[in-house]
C-alpha cells in the first residue's frame, strides 16, 4: 500500500516542477538581460556625455562622407559653414525629446538642405571640387516648431539668408519602427528622421549620410528652436532586474514551501 502511494505521489511531481523550473529560468534570464542592458546603458550614457561636452571639431569634408562610421561619430559636435538652400523644409514629427528637455509635443523639426561652404585654407582646384561635389549638401534639422507654426510664413523672421557659420551634433538616420506611421511626403510630413529619404522625396540631390541636429545660432524671431543635445536617457535597469529576480526567488520559495507540505502531508499519511 505504502509503494502503490509513493508512485502516484512521484509521477504528480512532475508537471509542477517543470513548470516551477522553466518559470525559474526565464525570471532569472530576463534578470540577467536586464543588467546587460544596465552595462549598455550606462556605456551609452558615458559615451554621449563625453562626445556632447566636448569642443565642436571642424566638420568633415565631403570626400570623407563616404567613410564616416555612425559607431565612431554619431553625436560629435562639429561647426561648419554653409547657406541654406531656398524654400526647401522637411518637418517631421515630434512629441517631444530624449536628448532635449527644452522641447515638448506637439510639433515639428524642420529640416533644410544646407551647402557646405569650401574651407578657407583650400587650394583653388580642391574649392572648385567641393563646390561642385555630389553630397556637398548636408541636410539640418533647424530645430524645433509647435503645433500651428510649421508654415513657414508663419516664422518668415527666421529664414537665414546666405552663408552662416553653424554649430551641432552629427547623427545617423532613423529607421521607421514596426509601429511608425507612413510617410507622407505630398504633405511635406514625416515621422522618422531620414535625410536621404526626404532628399529623394524632394528632389535636393545627394546628400550627406548623415544629418546635423543644428545648436545654433538661434534665428531671428526664435523659431525654428535649436538648442543642445544632453544625455537624458532613462536608466532604470537595476529596478527591472530585481524585479524579475525577486520574482524568481518568489517561485523558487513557492516550490519549496509546496513540496515540503507534500512531503509532510504524504508522510502523515
């Protein structure tokens, strides 16, 4: 009698201790995953900071473009020269920023086409060259515009004529999301931040890789507001993780605390 108990009392062990075990594992995997991305973020974080505090460097020449590595060079600061071109915006989207406290939805960047002016100190055949350079032009988001001023005529005090002399960070183009709405350039409207794209959907030729998020100068009546990048990432990987370790410590408690008053009830038994 005692055995003919024993058997049915191992065999229902085996469904709750799977269970217990793979909802073990997965608490403690998804624990794990949450510091890895705490090491991430915590990099990220450290390397935006350093690139975003340092000096602006001089932006590089086009026939560099082709080289640059957004690993490498996203987010360093550069200064340049450059004239924008004539009634050329793109707006994009915005409901605010991770990387702009200042800046709160609903609105818009604009985004312009902006030519590079040729450095100074160049010989006569290299300006030549860059004047005439496919991808000489370096799309700029100009900043940002709430909701009702995205005509430009709305903010004509802000339109900057000839060459400027412009300071910002470099960044590399979005890519939509599987939740991103669809473009919509016969409304002059987009939703993620891609240069290329919009240069193609408007016609402004080649453009740079990359775009520049512009810090100024600021332009006469205020808008489009530019402004500087800082490193507002949220981190809060730590508390995910013991989050989903305690959970795991709960299951391992739970099973325990099971298995003993099983034992203890078939003991009596």
């Amino acid at each position: 009698m005692n055995v003919a108990q024993g058997r049915p009392s191992r065999a229902g062990l085996a469904v709750p201790s799977l269970f217990a075990l793979a909802a073990l594992a997965t608490f403690i995997g998804l624990g794990t995953w949450q510091v890895q991305r705490k090491a991430w973020k915590e990099a990220l974080i450290d390397t935006l900071e350093q690139r975003l505090s340092a000096p602006p460097v001089d932006l590089p020449p086009p026939e560099q473009w082709s080289r640059l590595d957004s690993a490498a060079d996203e987010f360093r600061r550069v200064k340049f020269s450059a004239s924008f071109l004539p009634n050329a915006e793109a707006l994009v989207y915005a409901s605010g920023s991770a990387l702009r406290s200042d800046v709160s939805g609903p609105g818009y960047w604009v985004f312009a086409p902006a030519k590079t002016a040729p450095a100074e100190t160049a010989a006569v055949t290299r300006t030549a060259q860059a004047k005439t350079a496919p991808g000489a032009i370096v799309v700029i988001n100009r900043g940002f515009v709430p909701e009702g001023r995205q005509d430009p005529s709305t903010r004509a005090a802000g339109d900057i004529a000839g060459t400027t002399d412009l300071i910002g960070v470099m960044r590399w183009p979005e890519r939509p999301g599987p939740f991103s709405p669809t473009q919509d350039p016969g409304h002059n409207l987009w939703f993620v931040r891609d240069p290329v794209a919009m240069a193609a959907a408007k016609g402004w030729g080649d453009v740079a890789p990359f775009l520049v998020e512009l810090e100024g100068p600021r332009p006469p009546g205020g808008l489009p507001q530019p402004g500087a990048l800082k490193a507002n990432l949220r981190n809060e990987h730590l508390q995910y993780a013991i989050t989903w370790y305690g959970l795991a410590t709960v299951v391992a408690v739970m099973f325990a605390l099971w298995l003993y008053g099983r034992r203890r009830g078939a003991t009596v038994a």
